[in-house]
C-alpha cells in the first residue's frame, strides 16, 4: 500500500508539469525530488488532499487554458496530485492524557480542466495511538460527512462511500476519498481525531503532524495564506500549568487555575515546515487526581453511568513505591497453542522485569490442573526473576481442558496473609467457560469476606472467544 500511495504521489508531481500558472507566480514549479526516492518520502506529513488522475490528458491550470499535448493511455493506480492549500486552522483541546485535535482547511482543485471533475483523496497523518473521529467537506452544491452506522442499521447503502473509499493506509494515516469534484473547485474540510498526550519524566508533550511540503502553496503572488494554531489545556484540577517547549510562536490569551489556552495566526509566504511540537508540566510535588461522572443521553442504547478517575504522580522524586504481592494465573490449555501462547510468555516475561525487588510473586499455570511456579510467594530478585523465565518456557505447554476456579482459590489463598503490601491477581486466558456465573460469585463471596485487604483481580482475555459468552 505505501509503495503504491509513493509511486502515485510521484507520477503526480510529474504531471503537475503540464500547469501553466502565468506569469503571475509566487513559486516555482514543482521539483521532483530526487535525493529520496523511497516510498515513505511522498507520505503526507500534514494534512493534506489529492487529486486523483486516471486521464492524464485532464491535467491543466482550470483558469488559464494552456496548449497541451496529447497524452496517451491512463493511470493505473491513478496518479496523485498534491492540490494547493489556501488556508489551513488546528485547534488541540487537551484533556488529562488525551487530545482532540480539530483541523480546517482550504484546498483548491488547481490541477483539473474546469470542464472536467476527479475524485479526491484525503489523508491525515496522526500519533500511533490516533483514532479518527469525524471528516465533514463542503463544495459547491455538496457536502459530505463521515457517521458511525450499525451493522444491523437500515441506511440508504446508495449514499454512503463503499468501504474501499476510507480506512488506513498504515496505523499512522487515515485517507478518505471525496467524489467528483469539477476542476477549479474549492474543498472546506473539517476533520476531526484524539491522540494520546505522552507523560514521561513529569512531563506532558504532544506531536501533531503540520509539516506541509512546498508544492502545496497556491502559485498566485495575491492569494492570502493564513495559518492559525489554537492550543487549550485543561488539566483538571486547580494547579499551575507551566509551558515548557514549543515548535510554534504561541501567544499566551488566557490563564487560569489549571486551563491555559494559547494562539498562533500569521499571515505566511509558505505553509508551517515544522511538526507542532508543545510540552507542559504542572507544578505540584504532590499526588493530585479527581474523579469525572457522566450519565448517558436518553439516545444511548447502555444507559450506565460513566466515570474517569485520574490520577498524576507530582514531580516529588522521594516517595517509595507500595510493596506488592503478585500471583500470575496463567490459561495453558490446548486453545492456547501457538501465537496466544507465545504472546503471553513474553508479556509474562516483561511484567517481571517490571517488579522492585521487595516486591513478591508466583506463577500459576492451569489447564485442567494446575502447575506452580513455587509452594510461596517469592521475592523479586534478579536470580528468581531469571528463574521464573526459565520455568515459564519449559512448563508453558498448551493442552488439556480449562477450570479457571481452582488456580484462583489457590492464588487468593497465597495472598491470604498480606498485611503491608498490595495483593493483585492476574489472570490471563483466552476462552469462556460453562461455570463462570459460580467462579464470580465465588470470589466475589472471598473479596467480600477479606474487606480492605482482598486482592485486586485483573482479568486479560486473549482473542474473540473469551467474549463471546453472554454470561
């Protein structure tokens, strides 16, 4: 797919040659580019659109007719035209550890006879941990929009874009195309996606793609290109927020206890070269947090309250950590065979390595009985954790049936004397089981009998069948 998008991309800058802009020109024609020639070198690193060109013999100023010679055959793929960007806005909202990112932009259709109409291809390059949220597009005499339709919705199938319209080019790029659009034509689009704020170090940054390449910018010496970056941060609670770096000439507007809202807008020759890059910390050396509620609308087909409860460390860099007591329960049986089994051997492994030596842990492995790593719990040192590796790989074996109940009785039973440390079970296993209603109120009978004390359990269920039950 990338390779495709990169050779499409390039047969449209060559293309791209045919447009006669005038004498009235700000820059100069599209270069090829010749030091990368790699794929990735043609993926977007900004918003961007793109005609799409089966007919080359279409390609031209759609103002200023130009003598063409006659092009022969088509584009298969069809070649990608960079269309010219009039003016683009990004506004980021961000909430605790997640970002909304608003971008609205002008794009004109500079590459297509006024006589003739393509369809267009959006993309939107975001974090790896984006998730698209809505595109809207006006022109002339239509619109379109994205929604969220149910499998089992009775829509009119004749007004929606087939599957093979939308999706992601790679995890990084969402593209989206827009149909037959008439050469000369304005596109306003709206699009909107979350992303994760990272936290590393007691601080919080954040990375919009908003690179755009030269051959975006309009030609025309008298076209207005105005970019515009609105930034608001809402932490959540009254504390201090204090910028740290920034990519772009951010102008503080407004401060308050935990809100700051920060502009950018400038009249520009070309469009942002740069990545809009912003990090922040927040000046409290204690723990904060709060809690958030939610009802759903009376639309909402669960009408369960929701709540977020969030939690910051403070930047102290002296308090000690809780002590734990950590029993693994581990599903060996034979539907784990192969990958499943695998993927959990390495995560087990990882987890691990992520104890404090005064920590302490066992392992349980279960099918239709049980296998122990050790009769007790034991410290996490370098030489048991190196231990546990080794008993993981030769007695991780998948076979045999699944009773889930027994390792649990025996893992709470193991936890049955914590007294200064914090006591987790996790279990992992990848099916439904005809006994799990009993298993549930089994412990949900132990927890209540332990009060504070009980063990916190922590269930991972590994692909499609462990969901499957409506139980």
């Amino acid at each position: 797919m990338v390779d495709v998008f990169g050779k499409s991309v390039e047969d449209g800058l060559k293309l791209s040659k045919r447009i006669y802009f005038g004498k009235d020109r700000a820059v100069s024609p599209p270069k090829q580019v010749a030091m990368e020639k790699a794929p990735h070198s043609y993926l977007p690193t900004a918003p961007m659109v793109y005609a799409e060109i089966f007919d080359p013999s279409m390609v031209d100023n759609p103002d200023i007719p130009s003598y063409q010679p006659h092009v022969h055959g088509r584009c298969d793929p069809p070649a990608l035209i960079p269309l010219q960007m009039n003016g683009i806005v990004l506004e980021a909202e961000c909430y605790l550890d997640t970002m909304i990112v608003t971008v609205t932009g002008s794009w004109r259709v500079h590459c297509v006879m006024g006589s003739r109409s393509c369809d267009c291809r959006l993309a939107i390059p975001m974090s790896d941990q984006g998730s698209i949220l809505g595109v809207e597009v006006d022109v002339a005499r239509k619109s379109f929009c994205t929604r969220l339709a149910a499998i089992d919705e009775k829509i009119d199938m004749e007004k929606l874009a087939k599957a093979k319209d939308g999706g992601f080019l790679i995890p990084q790029i969402f593209t989206l195309t827009i149909p037959e659009i008439d050469g000369g034509s304005n596109l306003s689009i709206k699009v909107r996606w979350s992303q994760k704020i990272f936290y590393t170090d007691g601080q919080f940054s954040l990375k919009i793609p908003f690179s755009f390449p030269e051959y975006v910018t309009p030609a025309g010496k008298k076209i207005s290109k105005r970019e515009k970056i609105q930034l608001n941060v809402n932490y959540g609670t009254a504390t201090e927020v204090l910028c740290k770096t920034t990519s772009h000439p951010l102008k503080e507007i407004r401060r308050q206890a935990g809100n700051l809202c920060f502009l950018y807008e400038a009249d520009v020759l070309t469009w942002s070269r740069t990545d809009f890059n912003f990090s922040y910390t927040v000046a409290s050396s204690e723990i904060s947090g709060g809690l958030l509620l939610q009802s759903p609308s009376v639309h909402d087909f669960d009408q369960r309250d929701l709540f977020c409860f969030y939690l910051f460390p403070g930047n102290h860099q002296h308090r000690k950590a809780f002590k734990k007591e950590v029993v693994f329960v581990v599903d060996i049986s034979g539907s784990m065979k192969g990958r499943p089994l695998e993927n959990v051997k390495n995560g087990l492994c990882a987890a691990l390595s992520k104890l404090n030596p005064e920590d302490s842990f066992n392992i349980i492995a279960f099918n239709g009985e049980t296998y122990l790593f050790s009769s007790s719990l034991e410290l996490a040192t370098k030489e048991t954790i190196e231990n546990a590796s080794q008993w993981i790989s030769i007695n991780f074996i998948a076979g045999g049936g699944t009773n889930i109940l027994l390792p649990l009785n025996q893992a709470m039973e193991m936890l049955s004397n914590t007294r200064d440390s914090i006591p987790l079970i996790f279990l992992i296993t990848d099916g439904s089981v005809e006994d799990e209603r009993h298993i549930c109120d089994v412990m949900k009978s132990n927890l209540t009998n332990r009060g504070s004390m009980a063990p916190r359990i922590f269930s991972f269920g590994i692909g499609s069948i462990c969901s499957q039950n409506p139980n």
